[in-house]
DNA sequence: GTAGGGTTAG
C-alpha cells in the first residue's frame, strides 16, 4: 500500500517525457501495472508527455489496455491532428473495447478535421443505439460541431433539438455553426433564443461567436453593445474575445475604435497584431500597417501568413516593390511561399508594382490554383498592359476545370475593354448567359462599360434597358458610357431621369461618371452645379479623383486661377492626379506660371512619371525656350524613365 | 480523463 501511495505521489511529479517513461519501468517493477487507475494515470502521461511513437510504443507494449488506455490513445492521435490515425485505431478499438462517452467526442473531432461524413453518421448511428445522447452533452457538442464542419446545419440543429436542457456550451455550439456556416443572422437569432427564452448566461466563448457573426453582418452597433456588456459586468473574456472585437472594428472600417483597443489591450498575441495591421492596411493607411509591422518584429513576434498577406496588401497599395520582395523572402524561409493564399496576395503585389514577370513565376510553380489565383494574373495582366494575354489565361483556367466566378467574369470584361474587340466582348456575353451570371449586378455593370469601351453603345444600351432591376451601380455604368462617348447631354439625362424616376441615391462613383461626362463635354456650369449638388444636397465627400476631374472641367475652359482656387480648398493632402489635371490644363492653355506650378508639385509627389516631364518640356518648347526643354528631357534620360507610348485600339466594324 | 472560440487572397 505504501508503495502504490508513494508512486502516486511520483505520478504527480512527472513532468517531461523521461520521467513518464521511469514512472512505467517502475510500474513495470512492481507488477501495479495491473492497478487500473495507476495505469490510466500513465495513459494520460503519455500523451501530455511523450512523442507519439512513444506513447504508441508503450501501449503496444503494456499487458492489459483498458477503456480509458484505448481513449488516450486515441486521444493522443487526435491532439496532434492525425486524424486518419484517430480512426484508424478507434476502428481497432471497437473489436476489444466499447466505445463510451468518452471516447466519441475525439472520434467525432477526426471526423470533423477531416469531414468524413459516412464514418461520422456511422459514429451517430452508434451513438443513437447506445443512447449517449442523453447521457452525455459532450456527445452532442461533437455531433454539432461534426455536422457544421460538413456543412450539415440541418443535421446539426436535430442534434440539438434531442436536447431538453442544453446547457451554454451546447448553445455555443450551435450558434458557432451557424456563424462559421455563413448564416450570422441566424446566429444571433439563436443567441437571443439562449438568453431571452432560456434565461441562461452567456460566457465568454459564446461572446467570441457572437461578436464574429456581428463583424460578418458589419452590424457595428450589436458588437459595441457586447463590448460594453464586458464593460459593465467585468468580463475579463481572454485573449480570444479582445480579437474578435479587434476584427470587429477592423472589418467595419473603424480604425480608431481599433487603435484604441489596441492600444489599451494588455496581453497581444500574433493575431492581434495581425488584425491591426490588416486594419491599417484596408483602410488607406498602407504605411502605418509596414510601421506597425516592424514594430512587431522588433519586440520578437514572428510574422505568419496571415500577416505576410496583409502586409503584401498594404506594399500593394503603397507600390512599395522593396517590401514586397522582403515579405517574400520572408514567405520562402517559412516556407509558406506557395500556400494559395499568400502566392497569391503575391502575385497581386508584383503585378500591382509592375514587375508581372515576378508574379508569373510564382503563379507558374503554384501547385495548385483556384479561381482567384487565375483571377489574379488576369487582371495582373491587363493592368500591365498585357490585355491581350488575358484570353489565353481565361482559356487555361477552363481546361484545368476551374469553374469561373462572377468576379472572373468582371476581370475578363474588363480585359475586353482594354483590348477594345466588340466580338471578343459578345463572346464574352454569350458564356456568362450560358453560365448564368447575367444578373449578376456587377456583372451587368461590368457588360455595359464593356459594350461601350468597345465601341458599341448601341449595345451598352440593349444590357442597360434589359436589366428589369437596376441597382446605382449599374446606372452609373451607363452614365459613364454616354460620357466615354462624348454625349455629355445623354449622360445627363440619363442622370436626371435616375434621380426623378428611382429611388436610387446617387453615390461617389455616379458623380464621377457625372462630372467626366460634363467635363468631356466641356458642360461647366452643369459640371459645378452637379458638384455643389453633391457636396450640399447628398453629402458626400468627394475624393481625389472627383477633385482633379473639376480641376480638369474648369481648367480646360481656360480659367486657371479658378483651377487653382479650387486646389487650395481641398483638404490635405492632394494627390498627384489633381496637380497633373492642373499641368494639362495649363498645356492646352500655354500657361506657364501655372504649368511651373503644378510641376513643381508633381516632382514631389510623383517624380518618377515621364509623362509630365514631357508635357513640361514640350511646354517650354512652343514658347520656344528649347534649352530650358531639353534640360527638361535630360531630367528624363537621367533618371532612366520611360514612358509606354499611348496605344489603343477599337474594332472598326463587326459582322452580325 | 472527454466539448464550444479569434486573424487569411480578387
């Protein structure tokens, strides 16, 4: 009796794999290998503390394997996510040993692992027999979470509904499915079941599915009111609940709600960094999420894929080539180079920072590619002005059996418009008919630019009256369509007619279609009055691009010194577009003062363009000044700039 | 001795 007392007392003490392996010589020694709870103590050791070949060895080799020694086996298999292995030997089990309560829920979490729906309805079905349902709620968890990771909602709510008295966990359960089964609403729907209908109190974890369905619904206000409930009842939560509000206020764009969380947050972790970053990255502030990033290697954290991908965004958005090529490096030491999701934010930033030669190694040595990947070299492509690769890549994708996604389509529409081939487009218009994406509603946008960039407006028109719901989308598309054709009066009305006939409100992208169209047409008082209409009556707040397209409609009709007061009123801080409206502006007008002006600004904010360098010198050179020209263009030669000579093309005529 | 949770490309 001593003895057995005494080698608990040692069991208690083991805490690394050599001192489990004198625990079972010793047991060995002393023939209490036999002694069922000393044996399962040392089953549980093993897969605390030893490599599993260890451990499998130690059970192949005892003399008696109880129920409990085939569970932490089994156990032991799972934790390390061998799932075949799980089942491999829960399938020997069951010609020695009946499975119990115990065992089920890790058989049930292989299947999940490893979605194997016949053994996990076999599981059921086994279950059902014996009637562990009711015994036991850890069953019924792992049958819920087993039917939500297949997919099953319809299975896993029957399994919930056996139960008259689900407790919080089995709740959790189910309301965590429908949140990662994309159905947000109906987990929240269910949550209000649990505390309204059933009085019972949430606990952390089930604050941390519901504060994900709340972020995937965007519902800010839902998500504020959890915080404020941990607020309020003191609710420590861990590290797992401060992340997902993190992500919460990450996805919906509030990133001041953000930084202070994090700020404030007293223990971070590698996914909390990520989130910070990714939010930096998503929400125009590119170079703080590279700061933040260093900041995090700096104080030893490691990087993982998650965060390379965001990090790669924000190089994207910053054209930052030479932390791109860094990220890389990064993804090759960790070996995660080709996983498909960082090949392909990889692919996105070489292509964004016009290295497309570099995206496409990557993309060729992928071993495998869905349907974004391909998307993203298409649209790589046509961003590098190599349009007419596009068709081949499209063409590729469908022999490998990749079906194509409604974003495809946008992308290769969009190639058809840069190549500008009217038939190509019609093509294009017949397979996403056949593929039934012709409601789609960024499809039919999509279309519409499409048949009017190609040349056909006619038929830009026959999508845009066959459309019976038109979303603002899809008016704005038409608008600009006019407008690439120069009929500023159509784009106009068509305008008019949205407002007065819809109820459609029109947004940033509509005003932008608006004023080119104004702008093309040389329509300025029309062109201001849009513009105060929309900064007074809709409130919207335009941005860079709807600045330089005033600058440009007011400066084309000559009146320079209203360009330029409309530049001073812009708030901080102004983008090379607008400054290069203003230099094309001054050309066609032969202003100089001004001209000197805007470039003195655009040699800051975008010094590497040849484009004004040009339009510059051949300024100085109609006022004759040619050796102030050709400094000028020795500034080009210098600096080794290039400009891509303008090309473009259209298909004269096609045969219908 | 067994269960539920946070970040991922267009």
């Amino acid at each position: 009796m001593r003895v057995w007392q005494g080698l608990v007392k040692l069991f208690e003490a083991c805490n690394n794999g050599e001192s489990v392996a004198q625990f079972h010589s010793l047991l060995l020694k002393t023939a209490l290998i036999w002694d069922t709870f000393l044996s399962s103590k040392l089953q549980n050791l093993y897969s605390i503390y030893m490599p599993i070949q260890t451990a499998r060895k130690l059970f192949d080799e005892s003399p008696k394997r109880t129920a409990y020694a085939w569970n932490s086996m089994i156990k032991c298999y799972c934790k390390e996510k061998k799932y075949d292995d799980t089942l491999g030997l829960f399938s020997v089990m069951l010609s020695f040993e009946k499975p119990d309560n115990f065992t089920i829920p890790i058989v049930l979490k292989a299947c999940s692992g490893l979605r194997a729906l016949h053994f996990g309805r076999m599981v059921h079905g086994f279950v059902k027999k014996n009637d562990c349902i009711n015994s036991s709620l850890f069953v019924g968890s792992g049958l819920i979470e087993f039917y939500s990771k297949c997919g099953y909602m319809e299975d896993a709510l029957s399994v919930f509904e056996e139960y008259d008295q689900p407790d919080v966990v089995l709740w959790t359960t189910l309301i965590t499915a429908y949140e990662q089964n994309d159905d947000p609403e109906e987990a929240l729907y269910i949550f209000n079941r649990m505390v309204e209908d059933n009085g019972l109190v949430p606990d952390p974890i089930t604050l941390v599915s519901l504060v994900s369905a709340c972020a995937q619904l965007l519902d800010l206000n839902s998500g504020r009111s959890v915080h404020a409930f941990m607020i309020r009842r003191e609710i420590q939560g861990g590290l797992s609940l401060w992340n997902a509000l993190l992500n919460l206020y990450t996805k919906s764009s509030s990133v001041k709600a953000a930084a202070h969380l994090f700020r404030v947050m007293e223990e971070k972790d590698v996914i909390s960094w990520g989130c910070m970053i990714s939010c930096y990255a998503h929400n125009g502030s590119a170079t703080r999420a590279l700061e933040l990033l260093s900041k995090m290697i700096v104080i030893g954290i490691q990087p993982n894929s998650v965060i390379v991908i965001s990090a790669l965004q924000a190089c994207e958005a910053t054209g930052n080539l030479e932390v791109g090529r860094k990220m890389h490096k990064l993804a090759v030491q960790k070996d995660f180079e080709l996983d498909i999701s960082v090949a392909t934010a990889l692919i996105d930033m070489y292509m964004s920072c016009n290295s497309p030669d570099e995206a496409t190694d990557i993309f060729e040595r992928m071993p495998e590619k869905d349907v974004v990947s391909w998307s993203a070299v298409l649209s790589g492509c046509v961003q590098n002005g190599m349009a007419h690769k596009s068709m081949e890549i499209f063409q590729g994708m469908i022999y490998s059996e990749i079906p194509p996604d409604s974003v495809m389509m946008v992308k290769i529409l969009a190639a058809c418009s840069e190549i500008g081939i009217l038939q190509q487009a019609c093509c294009i218009h017949g397979y996403l008919i056949r593929g039934g994406f012709d409601n789609n509603y960024f499809v039919g946008a999509s279309l519409i630019e499409s048949y009017a960039k190609c040349g056909s407006l006619e038929d830009a028109v026959k999508v845009f009256d066959g459309i019976q719901e038109r979303d603002v989308v899809i008016w704005s598309s038409m608008i600009a369509g006019f407008g690439f054709h120069g009929h500023a009066k159509q784009a106009l009305e068509l305008f008019h007619q949205m407002i007065k006939n819809t109820k459609i409100v029109p947004n940033n992208v509509t005003f932008l279609s608006i004023l080119s169209a104004c702008s093309h047409g040389g329509l300025l008082e029309e062109g201001i009055k849009l513009y105060n209409k929309m900064v007074n009556d809709y409130k919207l707040t335009p941005e860079s691009k709807h600045y330089s397209i005033m600058v440009d409609l007011v400066g084309r009709t000559g009146d320079l010194g209203q360009a330029m007061a409309i530049i001073n009123q812009i708030p901080s801080p102004v983008s090379a577009h607008v400054w290069g409206a203003l230099l094309g502006a001054s050309r066609i007008h032969q202003n100089m003062e001004m001209g000197e002006v805007a470039m003195k600004n655009l040699s800051l904010l975008d010094p590497d363009h040849a484009g004004y360098y040009i339009l510059l010198s051949n300024m100085y050179a109609v006022d004759g000044k040619w050796d102030v020209a050709a400094e000028v263009r020795n500034t080009v030669k210098e600096k080794q700039l290039k400009k891509l000579s303008g090309q473009s093309t259209i298909q004269y005529s096609v045969q219908r």
